[in-house]
C-alpha cells in the first residue's frame, strides 16, 4: 500500500523517538536502526486511515519486534565469544534521546545498559517505557497485552534489579573528569599503588572485542587485578603498535552519558573505555573494541570536535 505524504511525515516525526527506544531495548544502535526500518515497513503495510493513534500504533509493532530480537538475542549471545557489552554511543547522537531527568539519563548510561541485560524482555520494555519515556502503565499494559497491575508488578521487579546492581551513589561531572585525569596519570605512571587509590574494593574491569579483537574472556576483579591490568594497558610496547597498526590517540569524552575515554586511530574509533565512577571510586571499566559496535561512534567522531588528544599510547 502507497503511503501518502502524510503518512511518511507522521512517520518521519516519530523516527527519532522509535530509535532511542528501540536502543535502550537491544543495546545495540544497529539492530535498533533494523527495528525502526520494519516499523516502518509495517507502517507501510497496514491501512493508516485505520490507525487513531499513529504513535501508540508505531510504538506497539516496535516493541513487539524488539521483544523478538530480545528473544533470539539471548541465544545469540550464549555463543558470543567473550565478554558481551552494548554498542556505546558518543555524547551528541540523537539516539540518546531524551536527558531531561535523572531516570532519563540513568536509563541510557553504559552501567545501567549492561545491568539491562539481567531483565527479562517484558522487564526490560517496562522499564525503558515507563522510566525513560514515562508512558503510563495502562498504555505499556496494553503494549504487551498484559493487566496494568501486571505492568507495574514488572516495574517494580526491573528497578530493584538495577538497583541492587547500582549501589553506589556517582559523582558531578567536575569531579568525574578530575578522576579521569587522575586515573589516566597514574595509568601511565608505570606504579600500581596509585591506581588501586583510585578505585573501589570491588573494582571490575570488563572487555568486549567480539572475537575480533583481543579480550579477556572472563572480567578482572578486585583492585589491585584492575589496576594491575590498567598499568599493562597503558604501558607501551611495539608488540601493542603492530597489533592496531600504530600508535593511538586517548580522548577524555562522555559516551551514554557517562565519563570515557576514546581511544582513535587515524581518524577510527578502535576502543571506548567507559567509567563507571562512584563516590567511593572507580567501580567498573567496561570497554568496547568489537570493531562492529565502533562504526557509529566513528561517524559521530568525525562530525564533533573533540580537542587534543589527552596522551598517545603503545
């Protein structure tokens, strides 16, 4: 069915809402990009006239097709190889979407993505719906064809399992990037015992490079493993150079609204280093080098200014 003017307009208008949905729901911006496509080839399909309200409409079949990527995703990722982290995306990408509260933000911060993979599909849709896009119970109810008692029954189960993941009240912004800073030089201080000050008894160290890159399969824990880890890291060697093909650049930059580092060569994001900073200390390091999650924060890269480079490394 030929869609008129219109209807690719009324379309048009919830794309960017149906992306940032759709994102917090896979954790990937690609497969959120697939997601919105067959939405709209749906849209395409059916009777619009028929359609009272376009947003519920739209916002129904991509739930609908995210809850079946959710599904077949948890197989998938039983056979990844490694460690499975989301696609991070850089400060300014309009799949972020909205930031104008606390859960808003919280609900698309690195930490809580990964924390999001504990949920069960119908926990995750609850969640993202009702404390990133406040829609009210009675609609998420209806979307997952469920009772609104049931709705918020799922709620309450989802936010206690990210809070007991998210113990740790964060830090301001100020003070987050003062501990970027500071954890960069004594990374690169070649000393083990300035790291550990840095960080939280319970420090982890989580890397996904999706087989194609290399990564530890199981995360470091513990302190003194993480900075152990951290100081190999960033202490240079040729053996680092030839493996990425030169010597990268470290920026300081926020991805999913939290603290990171970007690390780029020649102009290609190659890893993405995301902070998870308390009150107490760093808490997690969660960094992506699976080239396949990096394409889109290259793109974003390219179209920001992003300032000196803080150090070079290898």
């Amino acid at each position: 069915m030929a869609l008129t003017m219109n209807d690719v307009a009324r379309f048009e208008a919830s794309r960017p809402r149906l992306q940032a949905v759709a994102y917090r729901l896979l954790g990937s911006a690609s497969d959120a990009e697939d997601a919105v496509q067959d939405t709209f080839l749906r849209w395409q399909a059916t009777d619009t006239d028929r359609v009272e309200v376009p947003e519920a409409w739209l916002t129904k079949v991509l739930t609908n097709l995210c809850l079946n990527q959710l599904t077949s995703a948890r197989a998938r990722r039983e056979t990844y190889v490694g460690q499975w982290l989301p696609e991070p995306l850089l400060a300014g990408d309009p799949m972020l979407g909205p930031a104008d509260t606390a859960e808003q933000r919280e609900s698309v911060s690195y930490a809580v993505l990964a924390l999001m993979e504990r949920l069960s599909p119908n926990e995750r849709v609850v969640y993202v719906l009702r404390e990133a896009f406040g829609y009210p119970h009675r609609q998420i109810a209806e979307i997952l064809d469920i009772t609104e008692a049931a709705a918020q029954q799922i709620l309450h189960r989802a936010k206690k399992h990210i809070a007991d993941g998210r113990t740790r009240a964060e830090v301001d912004e100020a003070a987050a990037r003062r501990i970027v800073d500071e954890f960069l030089a004594a990374a690169t201080s070649g000393r083990t015992e300035p790291l550990v000050q840095l960080l939280t008894a319970d420090a982890v160290a989580i890397g996904d490079g999706g087989g194609k890159v290399p990564a530890r399969t199981k995360a470091f824990e513990g302190a003194l493993a993480v900075a152990t880890f951290m100081r190999g890291l960033f202490k240079p060697s040729q053996a680092k150079r030839t493996l990425v093909g030169g010597s990268p650049e470290v920026h300081a930059a926020t991805a999913n609204n939290t603290p990171a580092l970007v690390v780029v060569l020649d102009g290609r994001v190659i890893g993405v280093m995301c902070l998870e900073i308390t009150a107490d200390g760093i808490a997690a390091f969660r960094s992506q080098a699976n080239p396949d999650k990096l394409e889109r924060a290259t793109r974003q890269w390219a179209a920001t200014d992003h300032g000196e480079p803080l150090l070079n490394v290898f």
